[in-house]
C-alpha cells in the first residue's frame, strides 16, 4: 500500500523537484487553489470543486456570479461565501451538467444512489448489505461477491480443526465461551 501511494503522488513529487510545490496549503492540488477545494454550503453539506482548467473556472464562476480576482486566497473567500448561500442540493441542479467540474460530496448512505455510481454498477447489494463492488471491471472477467461475509463463528471448528484442535478441546473452548 505504501508503495501503491508513493507512485500516485508522483506528480508531486515532480512538481517538486522543478521547484513548483510549495508548503503545504499553497499548491494547485492541496487545497491551496481556489478551484480545487471542497466548500460547505447553506445546509452543513458540501461540494468539491476541481476546476483546474481556465473553462471549467469561467463556467463555475458565471454559475456563481463572481469575477475572478486572480488572488487565491481571496477567491477562496469569495467563492466560500457564495456557496453557503444556497443548499448542497440546490447547487447540484445549478452546476450538475455544466463544464464546471463539480461534484456533491456525498456521505456513505448517500453515495450508492448517486445516479453516476448506479449507473457505474459501483457498489452492489449482497445479503442485504449494500457494499463496494469489486474493481477493476473487465469485460471477460468480469468480479462478482460470491455471497456474504461469514458470520461471527460460522467456521470456528473447522478453522481449530485445521490448526490440530481436537473436537473436545475445541468443545471445552466453546463450554469456557472463548469461542462462538
């Protein structure tokens, strides 16, 4: 896993070394650009914005009716203010269509109905319990849940049985209630 996210923030590290990444909270991805941030709205909810092309800027502040002030920092603020005037959900209909790279930050019951996750097959249902559906997809192979997690101390004995438990020692684990 460690190695997995050094070589996703390669990037950085890039940057870096050209001498384009700066102390933290001050760079184009870390949450030092105006257009990349997520911001909260009316309700206590939040938006991200990840507008890093001067378009997708253009688009998102014609929605909000702000003039670019070319000044990070102060665009933060401006746009900050602006987007906890209305509710999530209510800026979702304005921007959701548009070229101004938005998204809902969406909690964790939230995000499987989501009409692009749906549409994705990006979580999936097994057992009653709404889950991650297995990724990468491929088209010839594609990953099923073979079915659901076994339940606490469904395969209790057959797992001490493997491990040289004999039947009696695995009941007197059971009878001391060390064991389901």
């Amino acid at each position: 896993m460690v190695d997995g996210a050094a070589l996703l923030a390669g990037m950085m590290h890039g940057l870096r070394a050209d001498g384009r990444w700066g102390e933290r909270g001050t760079n184009l991805l870390d949450s030092g650009a105006w257009f990349y941030e997520v911001y909260e709205t009316a309700d206590g909810r939040y938006v991200s914005v990840g507008a890093i092309d001067p378009r997708a800027q253009r688009e998102l502040l014609g929605v909000l009716g702000v003039e670019d002030e070319g000044d990070w920092p102060a665009m933060k603020r401006r746009v900050a203010d602006v987007l906890r005037t209305r509710p999530r959900d209510e800026w979702c209909a304005l921007l959701e269509g548009t070229d101004a790279c938005f998204a809902p930050v969406l909690d964790p019951g939230e995000a499987p109905d989501h009409p692009h996750i749906r549409a994705r097959g990006t979580f999936t249902e097994v057992g009653g319990v709404v889950q991650p559906a297995p990724a990468p997809r491929f088209g010839r192979t594609p990953g099923a849940v073979s079915g659901p997690p076994p339940a606490p101390g469904e395969h209790t004995d057959e797992a001490l049985a493997a491990w040289g438990f004999a039947p009696g020692e695995i009941a007197s684990l059971r009878d001391a209630g060390a064991i389901r």
